[in-house]
C-alpha cells in the first residue's frame, strides 16, 4: 500500500468510508444522494471517491476510474459541526460547510468513526486559519 508512493501519503491525516452526500453547490440546494465513499483527508483538502460499487471489471481494465475523486473539498474557511435532527433522520451525522457555499452531510452507524472524523477535519481547519 503506501511503501511505494510514500510522498503522497505523508500528510494523510485520515482515511476510510463513510456514507455521504452533497447538499448543497455554490449556494444552490442539491436533492440528496446518499452513497458510500472511500473518504480521504489530506493536507487541507477532503476528497470523496466514488463508491466501491464503481469497483467493476470495467474499473480493473480502466485502473484511473479507481482514483477519480467525486468531490474535492478544501477545507480552508470550511465549517464542521453535528447536523440539526432536521437535516436527516439518519444518526450520527456531520455537516460540513465550505466558503464557497456547498454543503455535505456525512454519517456512519458508529458515533466513535463519526466523532473521529469530526475531530479530524476540526483539527484540519484549524491548521489552515494558523496557516
Ligand atoms: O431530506 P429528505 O428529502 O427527507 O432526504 C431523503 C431523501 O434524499 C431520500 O431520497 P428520495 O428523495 O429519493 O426519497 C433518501 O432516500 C433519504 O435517505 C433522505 O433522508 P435522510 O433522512 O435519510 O437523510
């Protein structure tokens, strides 16, 4: 895994899958579109790639499509917090708020992974204000 290439993994800061989806994009509200990710967190920038369901015969034959991110969100002046109950029934969820308006919510059935991510991307955005 990352013995090769360990440049690009240096400053991984958290890495796993998580359910997802975007609520909003510039402002503009999306419907939901819940789907699992593999979820990297990564110098500053939180990058959803597309579910392991995409992980086909086709993806083995095309290694690329086994790396395009869905969503790259920079975190730089983004917000994190425990979504309102009215955001979804769904328990355990984040919201997740960037400077250029678009919105995710973010959830697991464990609370532990969740108020770990929360921790993480907090501690992340933190790092970016400091500089
Ligand atoms: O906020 P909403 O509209 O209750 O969100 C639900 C919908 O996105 C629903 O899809 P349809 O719009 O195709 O019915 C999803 O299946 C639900 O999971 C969403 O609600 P939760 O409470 O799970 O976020």
């Amino acid at each position: 895994l990352p013995q090769h290439k360990p440049h690009i993994f240096k400053s991984l800061d958290k890495a796993g899958v998580l359910y997802r989806t975007k609520t909003a994009d510039k402002g503009k509200r999306l419907r939901k579109n819940w789907s699992s990710s593999w979820t990297v967190l990564e110098g500053g920038i939180l990058t959803f790639f597309k579910e392991s369901k995409h992980l086909s015969s086709s993806s083995l034959k095309h290694p690329s499509m086994l790396t395009t991110p869905e969503h790259t969100v920079d975190l730089r002046g983004a917000a994190v917090s425990w979504a309102p109950k009215e955001k979804s029934s769904k328990k355990n969820v984040l919201e997740l708020k960037t400077c250029d308006g678009s919105e995710f919510l973010i959830q697991h059935d464990s609370e532990p992974i969740v108020a770990t991510w929360q921790k993480v991307i907090t501690d992340s955005i933190s790092k970016l204000v400091r500089g």
